[in-house]
C-alpha cells in the first residue's frame, strides 16, 4: 500500500470517526433534551390538575372531570391519575385508565418522592403533592409524539447524511493526500533523473521553509557533498595513478637501458642503489595511501581511549628521531600546563602519532636547519599543540589548497621529496578527533601548524 492510498484511510478514518461520533452525540443529547423537557410537561400537567383539585374550592372532581373532556388535551394521549394515602384512585381524567398501578409501585413513589418509567410508547411520571393536609400520589402519562416525530426526522438524517459525509471525507481525503504529496512527487521523479555523471542538478527547494522544502535543502546539500566526494576520489584516483606510474616508469626506463648491454659490478650496484631509492619511495607513497584510507574510517569503528597527548608527541619525536637522526626538536616548555588532566583527551594513539609525525617531518624537511619548534599549551580550555619551522612558507592563497592528496606548493617541488599525501593525513586525522588545524605562515619566514583539541575531549 503507497502512502497516497495510506494518506487517504487514515485521514478518512479520522474525519469519518470524528462526524459518527458528533452525529452520535448530537443524537443522544437530542433524544435526552426531549425526555427531560416532556417530564417538565408532565409534571406542570400533573401539578396542575392537583392543584384545581385540591386546593381551588370552587372546583369540585365533578367539575375538574367536565373541564378535562371539553378542553384540548395539553399533551397527546394524556392521562392524569390521583391516588389517596390508601392507594385508591380519587381522581381520573379518564374513565379507563391505561393499566392498573400496583400498591407496590404507588409505595416507591412515595419514597422517591418523584420517578420517572415507560409503559410501551407512553412515558410516564409519578410524584407525591401534599397540600391542606392531604398527600396524593400523581400519575400522569402521555404519548410525545411530535418530540418523538422530530427526533426521528433527526436520526433519518444523519443516517441518509452520514454515509455521504462519509463519501464526501474519502473524496476530499484522496484530493489532499494528492496535494500533500505533490511535492514529494516531484522530488521523486527529480531524484530519478540523477545519476552519477549528472550529480550538478539540483532538486527544487520551494518555499525553503516547510518540512517538504527542508528535505529538498538537505538533500542538495547531500548532493553537493557526493558531488565534491566524486571529484576528490576522481582527482585522487587520478593522482595517485600519476605518482605510482611516474617512478615505475623511471624504473623500468633504467632497467631497460641497464639491461642492453654487461655492466660492471660498479655500475649495477649504482643501478641497484637507484632502484632501491625508487622502491623505497614507492614503499613510502603506498603506505601513506593506506594510512590515508584508513584515516577515512567512521569514528565509531577506532578505538578511542584516553591518552596522555605530551607521551604520544615524545614517543612520535623518538620515532622520527630514529628514522632521521639530522632532524633537530626544539621543545617550549614555558606553556605546560601544571595540572596532567589538561594533558588528556581522547583519541587513537597510533593515528595521532602519525599526525605528530608528519607535521614534525614536514617541518624539519623544509627549515634550513632541520629544526622545528614544538609546544603544548592549554587556552580557554582547549590544548593546543603547534609545529613551528623556519622555511620558505607557503602563499597565502595556497593555505587551503596543501590539504589536497598530492599537492604540492609549486615553489618547493623538486626542492624537497615528497608525495603531497602527509598534510591531507594529518588533517583528516584531526577531524577524526573533533578537532581543527590551524595554519600560520609567513613568505620567507616559514609557518606554524596548530592543532586545536576541542575542550569536550581533555581530562
């Protein structure tokens, strides 16, 4: 069942439920305003006739009976009973009552003081009247028959109105559904016309205020994200093939031109020697493109502890240190925050210590001197680390662009070996933690990198 067909039954359902239940009610209220208001009519019928009767002298029963058969009944069908204190009938408006009333029933009257009970299509009424010292049992009875009449007039009605309120609910019920989801159609069949290699088209966002409209607007946002994630993974794609096939290419160039003629055990060490600095560079390059798709993992799926940031940067510092022996690491402790909780956050060691690792390399490969200029300190509750060298620095215009896998700033390619692949780890490292990277520089004068933990991971 779609949601038109399901939109439709439940507004119906609803609508019809509410009209059966205000016709219901509107019913029993009726039919009980018209029994309350015919007992009025009756007990003034009653109080009446007792009170000519008992308490006007000049009204005798003989009189009170010729006034009764020469005037117009008050009410459909009347009758009009008086009973003495020893249950004999003192007074009839007719000379052949209804049915006989049982002492029984004359006692309850008593006591109740007033009740009300039917007798087949009559309704009747009893009630006590006391007066010059007599107590008179009243029955008066009587047919509502125009009350009656209207209230059937009432549930004919509604039970010919209803059934067509009914049809008139589900009628306009499939209108509105049609109308509600007219825009979600036309998103509908919008989605349906985007493919991969049309990802630019964009859904109408309408009023840009209702629900409808607001899931327009997040799904072109979800657009443009796969848009920018499909021109990412091409040019990476792209890129990564360009810097695997280049040294490969230089590889297989060497060999063959080694291989056209017998060389001496000088000249194929050199060769090997060479293709040893290729292969490592290729080593290098396809671990960096591994750590760059691991980077890319969902936070839910690392594991996360609470680790002590200083340990991690020391531990990163003695690696590199290992592996290049002319870097030098130039620690500012001046700013170290006394308490060892402001040192702690949450985070994935290894990746941090590769995040650690390349901006100290990068730092170090770019100074003059080797050296890069490390501290830790904590500001308005986040801990901040930055990496400081002394190198040609980079554009301005270029900040953002050096967090592209595989870009280079065009005034140090060739000038210092690398494969553009570090800082784009770094940065999708950070993000990983929910924090942000920050970057100074100055031409000429070198840069610094911030990382800034957000305050939600320390202690």
């Amino acid at each position: 069942m779609n949601i038109h067909t399901k939109l439709t039954l439940r507004f119906s359902l609803i609508t019809a439920s509410i009209l059966v239940l205000f016709s219901l009610a509107v019913y029993l209220f009726s039919a009980n305003f018209r029994r309350e208001e015919f007992y009025q009519r009756l007990e003034s019928r009653a109080l009446t006739t007792a009170t000519l009767l008992v308490t006007v002298d000049e009204v005798d029963k003989n009189l009170l009976r010729i006034i009764d058969d020469n005037s117009v009944p008050a009410l459909p069908d009347e009758q009009v009973l008086a009973y003495d204190s020893s249950n004999h009938l003192d007074y009839g408006n007719t000379d052949h009552p209804r049915r006989d009333y049982p002492p029984a029933l004359l006692d309850r009257i008593r006591v109740a003081k007033k009740l009300y009970f039917d007798n087949g299509d009559y309704e009747e009424l009893g009630m006590v009247y006391t007066a010059r010292g007599q107590s008179y049992v009243l029955i008066a009875s009587a047919f509502d028959r125009y009350g009656k009449s209207k209230l059937y007039n009432l549930r004919t009605v509604i039970l010919v109105g209803l059934p067509m309120g009914i049809a008139i609910i589900v009628l306009a019920g499939r209108i509105f559904a049609k109308q509600v989801l007219a825009p979600l159609a036309k998103i509908n069949d919008s989605v349906t016309n985007i493919t991969a290699g049309n990802l630019d088209q964009r859904l109408n966002e309408g009023n840009q205020t209702d629900e409808i409209a607001r899931l327009a607007m997040n799904f072109n946002l979800m657009l443009e994200r796969l848009e920018r994630a499909f021109e990412v993974q091409q040019s990476f794609v792209r890129d990564a093939s360009h810097e695997l096939r280049t040294p490969l290419a230089a590889m297989r160039s060497q060999l063959q031109v080694e291989l056209g003629k017998v060389r001496s055990l000088q000249e194929y060490q050199a060769v090997l020697n060479s293709q040893l600095d290729d292969v490592e560079s290729l080593s290098e390059l396809t671990n960096g493109l591994l750590l760059l798709a691991r980077s890319s993992m969902e936070r839910q799926r690392l594991d996360f502890q609470s680790l002590r940031v200083d340990e991690v940067l020391f531990n990163a510092q003695e690696e590199l240190a290992r592996l290049k022996p002319d870097y030098n690491f130039q620690f500012d402790y001046g700013n170290m925050p006394e308490n060892e909780a402001d040192l702690t956050l949450l985070g994935n060691e290894r990746l941090l210590s590769i995040a650690f690792i390349n901006l100290m390399d990068n730092a170090c490969k770019y100074s003059p001197d080797k050296t890069v200029h490390i501290s830790l300190s904590v500001n308005n509750g986040s801990l901040e680390i930055s990496f400081k060298d002394n190198g040609p620095g980079i554009p301005a215009d270029k900040i953002e662009r050096i967090f592209d896998p595989f870009y280079r700033v065009e005034h140090v390619k060739g000038k210092v070996k690398g494969h553009g692949i570090g800082l784009s780890l770094c940065k999708k490292i950070v993000e990983l933690h929910d924090s942000r990277i920050i970057v100074q520089s100055t031409l000429g004068k070198g840069c610094v990198f911030k990382l800034l933990f957000a305050a939600q991971h320390i202690g």
